[in-house]
C-alpha cells in the first residue's frame, strides 16, 4: 500500500474529484432510478447504472486503492475515502455491483488467490461481471447455518442440487458467492458447508424474478438442478464455508471498512421529511402550523437524535457500564423501525395525493415517499425481523429466558 | 435503505462526557445503593421529614451541594453536567432528598443575585442549609412566567401576596426563592425561612410519597429591598431554573426506568405460570425490550443535555429533548411494570407503584413530554 498522503495531495485530489463529479454525475435520466442495487427491474435501470460504475471506475474514483496489478487504482485508502464523500456530495446514482465490489471484492481481496484476485476484481470494479449472493434458502432464512443446497463432487466437477431465494440481482448476475452443503457428517450442521465463486451461466441454473411489495423487481429465486460448475470454484476448502459466509457477512453488516469505495444505498435525508411538511397544505395552512403534526414531527426528531447519540455513545466504555452490548444490539431494531415510522408518516401529509404512487404524473416526489416506506420493509423484515431482534435483545442483553 | 440525520444534525449537540464526571457516577452508583435500599426508602416514606439528615450530612460532606458552583463562593466550580449522574443514581433508588432543590436554587442565584445575595447564600448552600423554590401556583400553568403573586412596597421594603404551590421541602428549608410580580413584571424574591410563619405552609399530599411539598401563602410576608433578584436577568434566571430542573429531573427519571425495568425482569425471570416462567412469553419480554430501548435513547439524551448544558442554542434543546423522551421512557415501562406484575402490581407493597408515581410527579413539574415537545417545534421549525 502507497504511503500515507499530505494534507496538500489530499486537498488537490478533492478539488479534482469535485470538478469530476460536479461535470459527470448525470442529471435526471428522465426514468426512476432504484433506491437501493437491490431494486434494479429494467433493463433500462441497468444499463444506465452499469455505464456510471464504469465511467466513476474508470475515471479513478472506485477501486482508487485497491492494488494496480489487478484493476485498482493503487492509492492510498484515504483518496478513496474523499472521492467517496464528493461523490456523495453530488448525490450521485448508487454503485449497481455492491456485491461484487462491497463484499466478494473485500473477500477475494483478503483470503482469495493470486489467480482468483487476477480473474475477477477488475471485473466487478467496471460493471462488467455483476455479482449475486447465495446465502438464504427457501426453507432457511434466519436459520442460515442448515442451508441444506447440495454440492457433490465429481470428478473435476461439483455437482449442484437445490434452491437459493431473495437473490438481488440474480437474474443478471455473471457470478454467485455461493453457501452450500457437501457434507453432513461432521460435529455440527456448519461443519458439511463449503464456500463457492460460482457462475451463474451454466447448465441447469434457473432464475424467477420476483415482484416486490413496491411493484419493482431486483431478486430471484435461483433453482440448481445437476448444474455442474469446475471444482475450481470452491474457495477455500470444503468445511470453510461457514467462516468464510461469516466473514462476507462482515463486510455486509460494515463492520470492515468498504475499501472499494462508492455507496449501493440511496439515503433518507431526514430533514428532507420537515420540507415535505413545509410545502403540504391542510385546511389552507400550512401542515406545520397544525400542532398535532407538529408534535409528531418533533418525536421523530428527537428518535432520530437519540440514534445519533446512541451510535456515539456505544463507543463510549464508562457511558454504556451496565449493559454494555446494548446499544450495538438495539440499533438495527431501533433504526429500520424508525425509517418505517417516519416513512409512514411521510404518507399522511399528502392529502388526497397520497392516494398517488410511482409513476403518475401527480404524484407527489414521483411516490418516492410511498416507496420509500414499502420498501422500509426490506430492513425491517432482512437481516433478522425486528420480532427477531427483540428476542435477542431480551435474551442477550436483559437475560430473560428463552421460549416461544 | 439507508439514513443520514441532513442538516437536522447542525441544531443538534453532540456527546461526550468528562473524567469528574464518570467518577461522580461511579461514587454516586455505590453511595446510593448502599445508602437507600428498598426498606429504607419504604420506612421514609411514612417518616414526618422525609429523608434521613444523616444522609444529607454525607452528601454535603461530599461536597455534592457545591458541584456547580464556583469555587469563588466554596464550590467546586464543575459543572450541571458533573450533577447529572448524581441525580441519576438518586432516581435510580428513590433517594429522596433536597439535593435537586438546593442545586436549582444555586443556579438562580448564580443567574441573577448580585455579590452579597450570592456571597451570603452560595456557601450556606454549598454547606448544606436547604434552599428551595416557590414559582407554581394555582392555576396549574407550566410557564414559569405566568406569575400571579406581587409584591407591593410597604414596610422597610415589600409586601407580599397570592399563593405558592410544589415548595419542595419547604418545611426544613433556610431559604425560599419566590416568583412575584411588581407592578406587572416578574421578579424573583429571596425569603428566609424566619420570615415565614409555620402557618403559612400546609404539607400537600402528592403523588410521590417519597418526596416533600408545600403550599405556601405568601401574604403579608415582608421581605427587605435588597433581597430582590436582578430585575434585568430575571428572565434568564427562570430559563436557567426551567432548564437546571429538566435536566435533573431527566436524569432522576432515566435511573427510575432503569429501576423501573430491572425490578420487572426479575419478576419476568422467577415467576411461572402455567408451566413456564413468564419472562419467555413475547406478550411480555417483547414490550419490556421497548421499555429498554426507550429508555436506551432517554438516557442518551439525557447525557447530551448534561454535556451541552449552558451551550446557546444546542443546550435548551437537548434538555427539552431529555425531559420529554425520559417522560415518556418512564411513564410507560413503569406502566408496564404494575401491569406484569399482575395482581400483585396492584398492590401498595409492590415497588412497581413507587416507580409510576415518581413518573407522573417529574411529569407534573417544570412541564410533561407534550409541553416539552411543543417547545422544541419552535426551536426546531
């Protein structure tokens, strides 16, 4: 890794990327761009999202620090960091390949081969090789640990039989990060599962799209039926496929810095709500000036402080004594609920146009905010239900017994 | 999808906390706990007084009364934000005693007396000689400004009229700073015990059986001209009373709900019905988990109004933020600490009660969560 860069280096490679991004991040394509690299549904979506990746990526300002030799840009990860925030600042289209890039990128990059790092980060990096995920089964979703799709070995092939479910991006994927089972034998049900790079492109691999709750589309459901894939394809060594899905699961959650910089996920700006408050009407007044709303409002500003200052404050040892894993434990609860709340909220200021939704002339922000809150159900559904979470919570951290 | 506070975060404090001040908790943790167990808090409750002067006497050695007081008038010249987690810890075990009182009434003082009004009261304060406030009245209203009670010139300086309500511990108290009016504008008095005859006070019967209060008459009480507070800074004394109060009132409130919820999961932990202890039912842990995480986000407001206390702007802010979201952190896990702990939450001897009258007494002083909020919509939009 390159040396660490003066403020001076710095200052200039900010005012380059600003100029960058302030020239090339593309005004409104003149159709809806998805929130988030889950909800991409045309192929219109797609290619549009593809040429920006490739054109950030290949101005300098994805993979900026990621090692020359396979695709990068060899810099030092603070010039990535910067060119991230302009990018941010510009409020540019999301990056498509967030899997690629946020999470098999980081993997490849840190336990992967010589030969596997030459074969695909350059790929992911310029959108030509997107990448899916599969992890959740049909039958096995928080329960990821007894994915039960089998990978048999046979001869310089695996064999694979079964079902991969909420795949994002599945139907366009060239490649798979791919948890399945070559074994049941073994101390416990994480022993027989193995990690693969799989293709996506072979024999006896089918997807089915999926409608989603908002109308857009984005995952699959991916059927194996004897697909075979070269047993080269087998990160690691079978029986690591467990630590290794932990590990991915890392990059996922943000635990681990995203070296390959840019953003998959549009942000809600907050006060964003209060502007949308400000400019809806009711009794020929402005919405504001009716207490009850106002009193609402408030209350979601002060549950949008307290989760600022409790990311704050559980980094703080003496502020957190008593229970300390709390606060880390709560967030994902507290967060995707409040984004569905305030979300919801966002609905009643708009009158009878709230009766709008994505797609007709009239309404109000495109129904960005109708989608926005269906889609809050993504969060608060994935990754562990907030049922789920408040077990947690209540076993892990308040000690309370474990049922049903 | 993801989330970024905006430009909401500019209006807003951060946190951080200081050495003095985890110490200050880490004492005060022990010192409560050991100093107020439940039975003593219960056997105070039917005692005249209210609290135990030996008690007092240990936190006055500690030199607790003068934390926020300058050390020019025998403080120790800290911060509101060192009193915070002192108070905490005394709402934690319902210590009740005339510290959150006399600390408020220091911060009048430092907010309008002049040099010999603070030169004399400051250390007697800091020395453990209680002051207390007489600002409420009869109508009710939480606008500290909404004064009725005058004072008229008469005798060597005032007389004065009209009706004090929520004299915390008025009966043991040295010095009374009272809220009237001259000629229309509110002022603030200084009124020594002596000048008040017993029969001025009535002990109220409040909600919270662990603390103290009195109606006070203030009519025909006389006081010299020199015990009125600067006119100029009356105002800023009354917002800095407000405040001073909303933030240890916060901090009481969060150790309640703390209290308030660990009191609950024991139940929730030892008591079986139909077979199983009852803690594993949702119906019962998923609620008590909101109750926690609410208070979670109650008290780190509450650490935030501690630590921008005093800053323009971000400081009356945090502070409305605090009492609001403890007000509403408290009211309901002490709610729902009387209801899972079935009938007998119904009862006098379950502690549940002592948590959810604390509640609605802090609710009931210096201004609920919805006064609070309505506040904050106009600092905010």
């Amino acid at each position: 890794m390159s040396s660490r860069p003066t403020p001076a280096e710095l200052a200039d490679y900010e005012a380059q990327a600003d100029a960058w991004f302030r020239e090339n991040t593309p005004k409104d394509p003149g159709f809806m761009l998805p929130l988030t690299f889950m909800e991409v549904s045309t192929d219109q979506q797609f290619d549009f999202l593809c040429a920006w990746q490739r054109k950030v990526y290949e101005a300098g300002y994805l993979g900026a620090s990621w090692p020359k030799e396979y695709g990068g840009g060899g810099l030092h990860p603070d010039f990535q960091r910067i060119a991230t925030k302009v990018m941010k600042k510009y409020d540019g289209p999301i990056m498509l390949n967030a899997i690629g890039i946020g999470w098999a990128g980081p993997l490849i990059m840190d336990i992967g081969s010589e030969e596997e790092k030459k074969k695909y980060i350059k790929g992911m990096l310029n959108a030509e090789d997107i990448w899916c995920q599969g992890f959740s089964e049909p039958e096995n979703g928080s329960d990821l640990g007894n994915a039960q799709l089998k990978a048999v070995r046979d001869g310089d092939e695996y064999v694979l039989n079964g079902s991969k479910i909420w795949t994002s991006l599945g139907d366009r994927a060239k490649y798979m990060i791919l948890l399945a089972r070559t074994s049941n034998e073994g101390p416990n049900k994480y022993a027989g599962l193995s990690f693969f790079l799989s293709p996506m492109h072979a024999p006896g691999i089918e997807t089915r799209r999926i409608k989603k709750l908002t109308g857009e589309y984005g995952f699959v459901q991916c059927f194996f039926t004897d697909a075979r894939i070269p047993a080269e394809c087998l990160m690691g060594n079978e029986g690591d496929g467990w630590q290794i899905a932990m590990k991915t699961l890392e990059y996922e959650r943000g635990a681990k810095v995203n070296l390959a910089g840019g953003y998959f996920l549009k942000e809600l700006d907050a006060m964003g709500v209060v502007e949308l408050a400000r400019q809806s009407q009711r009794g020929g007044k402005p919405l504001l000036d009716d207490p009850v709303m106002k009193d609402r409002m408030v209350d979601f500003m002060m549950d949008i402080q307290a989760l600022n200052l409790n990311n704050q404050r559980r980094r703080m040892g003496p502020l957190v004594q008593d229970r300390p894993m709390g606060l880390a434990l709560m967030n994902k609860l507290a967060r995707t609920e409040m984004i569905r709340e305030l979300t919801e909220f966002s609905l009643s200021f708009q009158g009878t146009r709230g009766g709008y939704y994505v797609d007709d002339p009239c309404a109000v922000d495109n129904g960005y905010w109708h989608r926005s809150y269906l889609n809050s159900f993504s969060a608060t559904i994935g990754g562990g239900t907030s049922e789920i979470q408040r077990n947690i919570i209540a076993e892990h951290v308040l000690g309370l017994p474990k049922g049903r | 999808m993801a989330f970024s506070e905006g430009n909401l975060a500019d209006h807003l404090g951060g946190l951080s906390y200081s050495e003095e001040q985890i110490e200050l908790m880490d004492v005060a943790t022990n010192f409560c706990r050991d100093r107020s167990p439940i039975d003593k808090v219960r056997k105070l409750i039917e005692d005249e007084g209210g609290y135990d002067p030996a008690v007092w006497q240990e936190i006055v050695d500690l030199g607790w009364l003068g934390i926020a007081v300058p050390e020019a008038q025998g403080g120790v010249g800290l911060s509101m934000a060192e009193v915070a987690p002192i108070a905490e810890q005394m709402g934690r075990r319902l210590l009740a005693t005339p510290f959150a009182t006399c600390t408020i009434a220091a911060q009048a003082l430092l907010a309008a007396g002049d040099e010999a009004q603070c030169g004399e009261w400051l250390p007697r304060i800091v020395a453990g000689e209680v002051a207390t406030l007489a600002l409420t009245e009869p109508h009710g209203d939480w606008n500290l400004g909404h004064v009725e009670a005058t004072a008229k010139a008469g005798g060597d300086g005032y007389v004065l009229s009209g009706t004090k309500q929520f004299v915390v511990y008025a009966k043991h108290a040295a010095l009374v700073i009272a809220s009237v009016t001259i000629d229309g504008a509110v002022r603030l008095a200084l009124i020594e015990r002596s000048a008040i005859p017993d029969s001025a006070l009535r002990r109220e019967i409040i909600i919270d059986e662990t603390k103290r209060s009195f109606e006070l008459t203030l009519d025909g009480i006389n006081i010299p001209a020199s015990a009125l507070l600067d006119a100029g800074r009356s105002g800023a004394a009354l917002t800095q009373i407000e405040l001073a109060s909303a933030l240890l009132q916060a901090a009481e409130m969060c150790g309640g709900t703390q209290s308030a919820i660990d009191y609950t999961i024991e139940y929730l932990k030892t008591r079986k019905q139909f077979g199983k202890l009852i803690g594993e039912y949702q119906a019962l842990k998923h609620p008590i988990t909101n109750a926690y995480v609410g208070y979670e986000k109650a008290r780190s407001h509450m650490l935030s109004a501690a630590h921008n206390f005093g800053q323009q702007g971000v400081g009356e802010i945090a502070v409305r933020m605090a009492k609001a979201s403890a007000d509403k952190a408290y009211s309901f896990a002490a709610d729902r600490a009387v209801q899972f702990h079935g009938g007998f939450g119904f009862t006098h001897d379950c502690d549940a009660g002592l948590y959810r009258r604390s509640a609605i007494w802090h609710a009931s002083q210096y201004g609920d969560a919805a006064w609070h909020r309505a506040k904050l919509a106009d600092l905010l939009f």
